[in-house]
C-alpha cells in the first residue's frame, strides 16, 4: 500500500517508472520494400516487448538500441538531426511464466523486474502523422516520440503507425523557449494542468510541454471517448513512487496536488498521457 501521502493511481506510473536493468525480447521486422520514399511503418509489441516492425517503408527503421533508466528516467538516446526517434518502454522479456497482468489501476507494487526502452531511429524525410491504436496523437518530422506499454494486460497488443502525411505543415508542438538551456538533472516548478476526460490528446501533450515536461503516450481499454485523453500522470520529483494523476480518479486531489497547484517534478521522467483506446 501507498503511504497517504502519495496519490491515488500513482502506482501505474511509478511501476513503469521505476526501473533498473534487463533487456526485453528482440524486435523483429519483415523483409524491406525495394521503395525509397517514406510511406507507412507499423510497431507491435505487447508489455513485455517482442517488438515486431512492418509496413512498406520498414527499411527506414534500425535499432538505437535496448536500456534500462533508473527510477523511471528517461534513456538519454543518441539521435541525428534528420531522423525520428521512436522509443518505446515495456517490460522485459520473461524468464519465467508469465503473471498475469493487472493493467495501469492495479499494478502490485513494487513491480518484479524492471523496465526496458527500446529505441529505434526511423529517416522518415518528411513529416508523418503518428497514430496509436489508429487514432492520431501528433504530426511530426524529427524529434521524439515515447509510448509505455508497461500498463497493457498480458495478451494486449499495442500499434504505433508512422505514415506519410499529406499535410505540408501539421500542427506543430509549441515553442518553449523557456525550456532551452535547462538543466533537465534538476527538479523543476510546474503547475498542474486542468486535464479532464476527452481532452483532445494535442491540447493534453501541450501544456505539459509548455512546462518543459516531456510527455509519453500510454494506450489503454478505458472508459470514454476513443482518441482522447482519459488521464495524465505528472512525476514528483525525489518521490520515485508518487505521481500527480489528473483528474484524480476519486474526484478528490490530496492537498497541494490538484490542477493548478504548484510541485516540483523531474525533468528526466516523462510525464504520461493516457489516451482511450
């Protein structure tokens, strides 16, 4: 159990969160098309990875590698300049029979072994539309995109879809000038945003980056409308097992933790979008 303290539903994120060192199971990926322009690529896995790759334009993909982050921080992967990274966290491959799964509500804690981020360098040239789950969760050409899986049941399979968009400019993050030269090892002051179900997954993803909040997508059978936002999960810093969920799922935020108040977080650990499958 939870000292009173931490928040309710904070057990999902900090058992994804907290991490320590195994790999997961070994993508794997179909033969290459012969084609050169970027059309589609599709990622797999389960909570316990097993990453599988297709889609016509699988060649542009390769390996940045598997790593384990400690107390849920973020692997600090290598990217160049003109290539998207994907990464992607989940569990580790098993070693013994698999226990069945709880999703993100009922996770025991502490978790049985820690969690894995695989990540993959894709040369998309252009800018794709990223959809989870096939619904779409952001536009994009370069950069960063995270999705945890580590809530999914044991049989659940989660998709992320990188395609071609026709959009010459989608709808960009915002800037954050703020957030340039920060150093990203301390904790830093945020306010906690007003996120209610079916907020729209941009506006959800936006003011967390506008406080220099990097943001990773979880997809999840939850109630409410699909592609929304159903909830999102701010890290607390030094409190490796406490995170602000917002809106809080009783209605009622511990004191100091409610939207609009005012914590530290650690910049190293994403903050998690949960998006309604």
């Amino acid at each position: 159990m939870f000292h009173s303290s931490c928040l309710v539903g904070a057990a999902a994120l900090v058992a994804a969160l907290l991490t320590a060192g195994c790999e997961g199971a070994p993508a794997t990926a179909e033969a290459a098309s012969d084609s050169t322009e970027f059309s589609d690529v599709r990622f797999t896995l389960g909570s316990r990875g097993g990453v599988r790759i297709d889609g016509e334009s699988r060649a542009a993909v390769r390996s940045a590698g598997a790593f384990t982050s400690v107390e849920g921080r973020a692997h600090p992967f290598t990217r160049p300049d003109d290539q998207l990274l994907v990464v992607l966290r989940h569990w580790p491959a098993p070693h013994t029979p698999e226990r069945a799964s709880r999703g993100w509500a009922s996770r025991p804690w502490p978790p049985e072994e820690p969690s894995v981020e695989s990540g993959f360098l894709v040369d998309t040239a252009d800018q794709v539309r990223a959809d989870l789950d096939g619904h779409p969760v952001e536009q994009l050409r370069r950069g960063i995109i995270r999705i945890d899986v580590t809530g999914a049941d044991a049989d659940d399979l989660v998709r992320l879809t990188l395609s071609a968009s026709r959009e010459t400019t989608g709808p960009a993050r915002p800037d954050t000038p703020a957030c340039e030269g920060l150093d990203r090892r301390s904790s830093h002051r945020v306010v906690l945003p007003t996120v209610e179900p079916g907020t729209p997954v941009r506006d959800a993803a936006d003011a967390l980056r506008k406080q220099c909040l990097d943001v990773q997508y979880a997809s999840l059978p939850t109630d409410g409308q699909a592609g929304t936002v159903r909830r999102v999960l701010v890290p607390i810093a030094g409190q490796p097992l406490t995170a602000a969920v917002l809106p809080p799922p009783d209605g009622t935020a511990p004191q100091g933790h409610a939207p609009g108040d005012t914590v530290s977080t650690d910049l190293t650990r994403p903050a998690t979008a949960v998006v309604t499958r």
